[in-house]
C-alpha cells in the first residue's frame, strides 16, 4: 500500500504531530474526511512514507492509546480509528511505520469545538486524494467497499510469512534480551525480547520489544523502561513503569496495564488502564531543580563549556522537568518543550531519548 497513490480511502504521510495545534487539526481533518468518504469499508493513513517518491523513511514507535479520546474530544459521531506500529525489515530495529485504520460509521462526523482554523460545526470530506471541508450537509456518491474489501483480502497473512516473521524477531534480538515466542488459542503468534532483571523480588524488562507476528503489527517499543510482563493461555499483559525521584529519591511508580485478549473466533482485542500517581516533592527543593535545569539549558542554547557537575545532571533534565510539570511548577511544560532541540543536537541522545520518554508521559496523561 505504501507505494499506491493517495486516493479518497488512502493517504501517506512522512509524519504527523499532535504536540501543536496545527498538526493536531490537520490530522483531525484528515481521519475525519477519510472517515466521512468511507461509511461501509475502511480507511488508512500510512505514516513515516515520503510522498513524492514513496521513500520508506518510518517514524518512532508511537504507543499513545489514548489517541481515540482525542477524537472524541473534538468531534460529534467521532470515527473509531486504531494505531499500529508495523514493523519493516528495512528500517532500524527503532523505527516501524505507522498505520492508522479508519473504521467505518455510517454518521456523519463534524467538529463539535473548533481548533486553529476550523470552526465549530466543520464537515470534512475527500475528494480524490484531497481532504477538504465544508458547512452544513454532506452527501457521500459513491463508495470503495468493493475495492478495499479486494486490497484487504491480498494483505491477509499467511503461514509462510508468519513463520518467517517469527525466525526474524528471534535472529534479530541478541541472546541477552532473551526472545521468546507463544502461541495463543492455537492462532496468534506472539514475539517479545528484553533485558530481564531481578529487582525487589519481581522480575522486569527494559528495551522490550513485543511484536504480534500474525498481524505484523509491533505492540510494544521502548529504548528505556521497565516493563513486568505476565501471561496465560488466553491474555498477554504488559505493566509499564517509570522511574522517577530527586537526589536520592528515586522508586519505580507504574504508569499504565495493557492487556491482550485473544479470542477463540480468530479475533483479538486491546484494553489499556492508566495507573500512575504523579510524586509529590517538596516545592523548594523542586525549584532549586528547575532553576538548575534552566541554567543548564541556557549554557546549552549558547554552546558554552558546562561543569562537570552539568555534564553529569544533563543527560537528567527531561526528567527533572517532568516531575516539575507533574508538581505543577510554573512554566515546566514550555521549559521541558525548549529542551527538545539542544538535546537532540548533543552527540550523546541519552538525554534526547529521556526527553521522547517525557513527553510521551505527558501525552498519555492528557488524554487519559
């Protein structure tokens, strides 16, 4: 699909960005047009493909379940819409495309608050391989039940490629991060890897990787956390922890439990439930903490030589300004936001990746 042309139930994009207003209302109006053109077949967007010359280029892991609650946050009869990870043998372990399923409604859906330059009561829709937009009533003329039905049915796995997807993960992941694979109800076929350690009496995984070979759909990615992962004959839960403190105050707080279910008619289901209390810390010591990471930032921002001391508190700044934010400390947010270019343009991305961690934190906290 990724090598088709745009089309009124298919569109590509290199990436997308849910951090700002704009990028946020341009991806609104494009799964609503999508869904609104498309009311008895699926639709799809496919992220992380350069358009002009269909360059498989992939974009992070994006696990953000929570992205339904924006739809529902903004629109009136908002579509359902699912987000997938796939994993491409192309591309760095780290990188996946995503795929964001548009599932049919036969409701109109219009925008029930406005966002940057679309107004309350906006209808959009697709015309070819345009999202346009518009007031008042909407007539869908013609539908792609037939012709995606057809597309779908070519992409359906088979046993071949599902085998091979399973020797792949497995020779693809060191022996230290221990791949494993298990079969569900005698049809799903799951992979995961990690680093295991023992901590508290509890065993816990980080750089964990879980991919759904059926599906070809990558569940699970993170370069950082601590994840504590159970299982049986008809479930796959993972429990992700994050692991937060000041000085020598550090402990692990679970951040959020997604469940697998897999059913017996060949279908699966995923259930996510947020579970992470935010630390409180004494507001002095916090400000200290702020005013640090701000002094730091600055030396960054005008490349002059940090202290030994910075050098070692630099790598912690996305995290410090977090717990501020979680403390709502003034200003926290914009300051962590000023934070992502300096730490980006470092030669060590430790603190570029603690910084993606944040946000992604927040992300799921504000649309919990």
């Amino acid at each position: 699909m990724t090598h088709n042309d745009e089309n009124s139930f298919y569109d590509k994009k290199l990436k997308i960005s849910l951090q700002h207003k704009e990028g946020k209302a341009k991806f609104l109006k494009l799964v609503c047009a999508l869904a609104n053109s498309n009311p008895e077949n699926n639709s799809y967007v496919v992220i992380g493909v350069e358009d002009q010359f269909n360059k498989i280029e992939g974009v992070d892991f994006f696990d953000d379940s929570k992205i339904q609650n924006l739809m529902n946050s903004y629109f009136n009869n908002p579509p359902k819409i699912q987000y997938e990870n796939i994993a491409f043998p192309s591309l760095p372990r780290y990188k996946v495309v995503g795929l964001v399923t548009v599932h049919p409604s036969k409701k109109i859906a219009s925008l029930k608050k406005s966002i940057w330059k679309y107004v309350n009561g906006t209808i959009f829709y697709r015309r070819g391989s345009n999202s346009l937009s518009g007031l008042g009533t909407f007539e869908i003329t013609n539908s792609n039940k037939a012709i995606v039905e057809a597309i779908e049915k070519i992409a359906s796995n088979n046993i071949q490629l599902t085998l091979d997807g399973v020797f792949d993960f497995m020779n693809r992941h060191k022996k230290a991060y221990h791949p494993t694979y298990k079969v569900f109800n005698e049809q799903f076929v799951l992979c995961w890897a990690g680093k295991k350690r023992v901590l508290r009496g509890s065993v816990f995984y980080s750089r964990v990787d879980i991919e759904l070979i059926n599906e070809q759909v990558r569940l699970f990615y993170s370069a950082l956390d601590d994840v504590k992962i159970e299982f049986d004959n008809n479930s796959f839960r993972i429990t992700e922890y994050v692991y937060l403190g000041l000085k020598k105050s550090f402990d692990y707080y679970p951040l959020e439990k997604i469940v697998i279910h897999f059913k017996e008619n060949g279908k699966y289901d995923i259930a996510s439930e947020l579970l992470f209390e935010p630390p409180q810390f004494d507001k002095k010591l916090l400000h200290h903490v702020f005013n640090n990471c701000n002094a730091i930032l600055e030396k960054l921002n005008k490349n002059l030589p940090l202290t030994e001391i910075e050098l070692a508190d630099v790598h912690e700044i996305p995290t410090q300004y977090l717990i501020c934010v979680l403390n709502k400390i003034p200003n926290a947010f914009l300051r962590l936001k000023d934070a992502e270019l300096p730490l980006r343009n470092l030669e060590d991305k430790t603190g570029y990746i603690k910084y993606k961690e944040a946000v992604r934190v927040l992300r799921k906290l504000k649309y919990s």
